[in-house]
C-alpha cells in the first residue's frame, strides 16, 4: 500500500522534472523579453514550440517591434508565422513605414506579404522613388522603336520615376505592366507625330502625353514622372 504512492510522487517529481529541463531552454528568451519591456510568458514560449512556432523569431521582432513605439500582439505574430508569412519583413515594414509617416495597419502589412509582394521594399519605394528603365535593359531590348508620319524611324529610351501605392499594392498590377503601357504610349505619340523632327525638338511632349494618359491605373504603383 507504500508502494502506489511512492510511485506515484516518483512519477509527478519526473514530470516536474522534465518540465523544468524543457522549460530552461526558453529561459534566456524570457529573460530577454522582461528585460526588453516586451513581456512573453514561459508558458507561450513552450506553447510556442509545441505549436511549431519559432520562439525566437516571434521573440527578437515583438522586441524589435517594442524599441520602435509598436506594441504587436504575440498572438498575431504567431498566426502570421503560421501562414507561412515572413513576421521579421513584415514588422521591419511595419517600423520604416511608422517612421516615415505611413499608414501602414498590422492586417494591411501581412496581406501584402502574404500575397507575395516584399512589404518593406514596397514601403521603402513610397518614401524614396525609384526609377524604371523602359524598355528594361536586362531584356536584350535597347531602345523602343517607333515611326513617325514622314516615314523616319525615332528610337527612344525613357527612365521612369515610381512610388508604390501601399492601397493598391495587393491585386495591383507590376512594374511589367508600367513597363508596358510606358512603351505603348511612347510608340503611340512618335507615330501620332507629323514629323520626326517634332518628336526629337521637343521629347517632353512625349512624356507630358504620356502622362496625361494615367498609365498607372490598376497598378501598385504611382508615376511620378517619365524623362
């Protein structure tokens, strides 16, 4: 009659015991956390690894998101990291577009991740332009070739300056499509035009026309200008 409960404080002392040893190895993410003014419990942490959820990813970004004014919640950054999404791409997003001014919410910034688009390039290219060659020089095509209406053959090149639109950035067409409308509207206005030397006197017609035309539309982007 000893013996049963002997064996059963045996039993409970080496569950403990296991449990401690399992749970000395979040200790030091703990820690880091407390110290860090982004508390996760002990047990999230263990719940975290039992749920196949990096602890320390979900750790290192709810701290990096907390030095920068952003209080995440843990639990969404689980789910996120469960759906297969980048929860470090999407909290650094997160961050540059707090500290530039953007209105960027948690549910916007992994919908965009999620959808395959990079979020921090995307916001990164809201607060600072970039510029797209057309035709894209990488694509073997130098120059976009158009005739004008006396016959003579006008090569042009143009570089164009974008700015995403966070909006329309989920379902939003690509650089390929601002790419292709560019061309487009710059082989329509040579050919438009009565003479070559009208096109080669005066190129900013091209781009004002162009322009004009709002090839933007339905893309993730915004046109800046086009040179």
């Amino acid at each position: 009659t000893r013996t049963m409960p002997q064996f059963l404080t045996a039993i409970i002392l080496l569950a403990i015991l296991i449990f401690v040893i399992y749970a000395l190895q979040f200790f030091n993410l703990y820690v880091q956390a407390l110290l860090s003014g982004a508390h996760v419990s002990l047990t999230s942490l263990i719940f975290m690894k039992l749920r196949k959820v990096n602890p320390g990813t979900i750790v290192n970004c709810r701290i990096m998101a907390k030095k920068a004014g952003l209080d995440l919640d843990t639990d969404l950054l689980e789910a996120h990291y469960l759906a297969r999404g980048s929860v470090p791409r999407v909290v650094e997003a997160l961050i540059a577009a707090s500290k530039a001014g953007i209105d960027l919410s948690f549910n916007k910034a992994t919908a965009i991740d999620l959808a395959g688009r990079d979020v921090l390039s995307a916001v990164q290219t809201s607060v600072n332009p970039k510029v797209i060659d057309c035709p894209e020089q990488d694509k073997g095509k130098v120059t976009i070739d158009a005739i004008a209406k006396d016959g003579i053959q006008v090569k042009a090149k143009a570089r164009v300056t974008v700015r995403t639109n966070i909006e329309r950035l989920v379902g939003g067409a690509t650089e390929e499509t601002i790419i292709a409308r560019v061309g487009e509207g710059i082989v329509t206005t040579i050919g438009s035009s009565q003479t070559h030397k009208d096109v080669l006197e005066n190129p900013d017609r091209i781009s004002k026309i162009v322009l004009d035309k709002g090839l933007d539309a339905g893309t993730a982007f915004e046109i800046l200008s086009i040179d």
